[in-house]
C-alpha cells in the first residue's frame, strides 16, 4: 500500500441533498450522503442519474458550462424526468457540513425550447452556525440565464460552496475502444490529475516516475499484485508526447495499449488515480461500475484504496457487483430501487438489518435476497 500520509482534510462534504425531476430522479427528498456512498442497484434503476447530477454541478461550477453538459448529454429535454411536458421544473436543495455549521444552496431550472437547454430560475444559499438554534434566512441571487451566478458571489459562504461542487468529478473508464484517448499519444503536461476517461494515464505515470519515485514504485507493485505479468511501464517522451507501453516479466517484448485487456487498462488507470498524492485529487470523486471487468482480487484491492482515500476526500461509488458491495459497511449503502420509472434512493439503518448481520449474511445477501433494491 502507498504509505505517504494522507494530511490534507475536507473543509466540508455534501451531507443531505434532496433532487426532484432530474433525469429518473422524480423526487428524492432529505437523502443522508455519508463520506463514502456505496451505491447498489440492479441495471436501469437509476444509479447513472445521481451520478450525472454531481457530474453536471461540476460542469456548472467548474467550467461555467452548463450549457456544453447539456449538449453532450442529450439535450435539455433529457435532463427531465419524463421529458420537459411532463415535469416542467428540476428543483436541488443541497447541504454541506462542516465543523463549524451549514452551507446549504438550492436552485430552480426551466427547459428552453429554443435551443433545447436549460435555464436556472431561482438561486439561494445560506450559512447556518451550528452553535445556534434554528436555520438562517436564504441569500437570493439576482438574475436568471443560462449559467449559475454562484461562482461570481464575492462571500464567504457562496465560496465555500462553489469552492466544494466544483471539485465534483466523474470517473468511467469504461471506453477502451480502438479510438478511445488511452490509446493516444498525450501531452506530457498535462499530468498532474487523471482525467475522468483516463486518457492522460501514461502522461500522469510519467511524471510520477520522474517527480515522486517512490509512489511509482509502490504504485507498480499494487499493479503487480492483480496482475503479475507486469515488470514495469515502457514511458518515452517523443516531442512532448507520451503513450502508454508496458514490458512483461517473461520476455523482451512491449505491449501497447492495444494489446492489453480492456480490464487490465481499467485497473491501471484505477490503481494510479487511488495512488494519487492528496493535491492531485479533487474533493469528491464518483465512480461509475468501477468493478467493471476486474477480477474479485482486483476488486478486492480497489475497494480498500477506495476506503483509505475517503479518510480525507468525499467518494461515491455506484456498483451492482455482490461482491464489491461486501468489501463496506451498513452505513455507506445507499439502495437505489425502480417503480413506474422513477428512481428511489434510501439509506439502510443498522437496526433494520442488525439481526441479518448477527447471522453472518453478507450485505449482498441481504441485497439480494431481501426486497431491497428490487423493483416494485
């Protein structure tokens, strides 16, 4: 395991937040967000909606560009439960915890026909002192368009939120197709965080072997050990570009990226991502099936990378893997369920499940063999 300490805390985490008619998401009320989300579901209930809510608050904040989500995600009307007829408004109440108190941001958005996009038409936040009794009064922000005017806020609490949500990102390294960026030559600069396609892999491990050793070499044994074929990275600049090569330990030859399984490329780039240093990680990270082609002793290893890097980042990950599942605790599970097309998101108190647990099952056994996470 990488032993450099992990010393750079959270200044907050989104602990509650409550979505109505996002996507299958037709309305989530008052959801408790641990610091490490485990989210289960059987295909189509909807675990891909949360996930792209928190990958477009990133877009909104990070790169004030709502907009461009909208278009590579299908359009304004998509981002609807039902389409925009059926629900005309998508409405978001957020809370974020901190030591001290509450920072809490909510906001309206209304479909734009022309164009097929969307539009934010209503904004607040507010700070609450933990300290004192009952809730501050909301901060409205002026205006209605097409982006969010948080990020331009000059106040500590709208800093403190924009600061955290634009730290949302995505991660799916799902695409190993011919054409996919992993199998690019990329620029050598841009190495200091992993992109959410992992396209920039062999740029980042690079610039570890070069500038942090050590963690490279830790990194290549964690590889070693689901995958032991593996001697060490073939990593060599040519005009400022890098691509991603590897040499086994049973003869001369160098795999490109082409030759290497589509699950042995998701574990590099999941591995090197869980071994980044606490600077080169964002505040918040989803997964998307991160167990996707990995065998149960990756999957094994993944999942308790996963857990040291919640010590000090918010991580959430949605999986329908048993045995990816049975790596956490009670607390971090949240079951998504479907009825009528409408995504239903809960948590599962302890005193609920205590007695399964007595008996020695298995998360996923009460997962699977109780009506939880079932269709209704």
């Amino acid at each position: 395991m990488i032993t450099q300490p992990r010393t750079q805390r959270l200044q907050g985490h989104i602990a509650e937040v409550s979505i109505s008619g996002f996507r299958s998401l037709k309305c989530i009320k008052n959801l408790q967000l641990p610091q490490l989300t485990v989210l289960i579901g059987a295909n189509g209930v909807g675990k891909s909606s949360f996930i792209r809510f928190f990958e477009m608050l990133g877009w909104m904040m990070r790169s004030q560009n709502l907009q461009e989500f909208v278009l590579r995600k299908g359009g304004g009307d998509d981002q609807f439960f039902m389409g925009a007829r059926n629900t005309p408004e998508i409405k978001v109440d957020l809370r974020i915890s901190t030591n001290k108190g509450f920072n809490d941001y909510r906001f309206n958005m209304a479909h734009l026909s022309a164009g097929d996009t969307l539009m934010l038409t209503h904004e607040a936040y507010r700070y609450s002192d933990a300290r004192k009794a009952g809730q501050a009064a909301w901060t409205n922000l002026p205006g209605i368009g097409k982006e969010s005017v948080l990020p331009a806020q000059n106040n500590k609490t709208a800093k403190t939120i924009y600061n955290l949500l634009r730290q949302c990102s995505t991660y799916q390294f799902h695409d190993t197709s011919n054409n996919a960026s992993l199998h690019q030559r990329w620029d050598i600069s841009d190495s200091v965080r992993l992109r959410s396609d992992g396209g920039n892999l062999a740029a980042v491990l690079l610039d570890l072997r070069e500038n942090d050793l050590q963690r490279y070499r830790q990194l290549v044994k964690q590889i070693q050990r689901v995958f032991p074929t593996l001697d060490d990275f073939i990593l060599e600049p040519i005009g400022g570009k890098v691509i991603l090569r590897w040499k086994g330990k049973y003869s001369d030859k160098i795999f490109g990226s082409h030759l290497t399984s589509d699950g042995s490329l998701r574990l590099f780039c999941l591995l090197t991502l869980l071994s980044l240093p606490d600077d080169r990680l964002p505040d918040m990270l989803f997964f998307d099936e991160p167990e996707l082609g990995l065998h149960p002793h990756a999957i094994t290893l993944v999942s308790e990378m996963l857990k040291r890097v919640a010590k000090t980042r918010q991580v959430f990950i949605a999986t329908q893997s048993p045995y990816m599942v049975d790596r956490f605790e009670l607390e971090n599970i949240i079951v998504a369920e479907e009825s009528l097309g409408a995504t239903t998101l809960r948590n599962l108190p302890r005193h609920e499940y205590q007695e399964w647990l007595d008996d020695d099952y298995l998360l996923s056994d009460i997962w699977l063999k109780n009506p939880v996470g079932v269709a209704i």
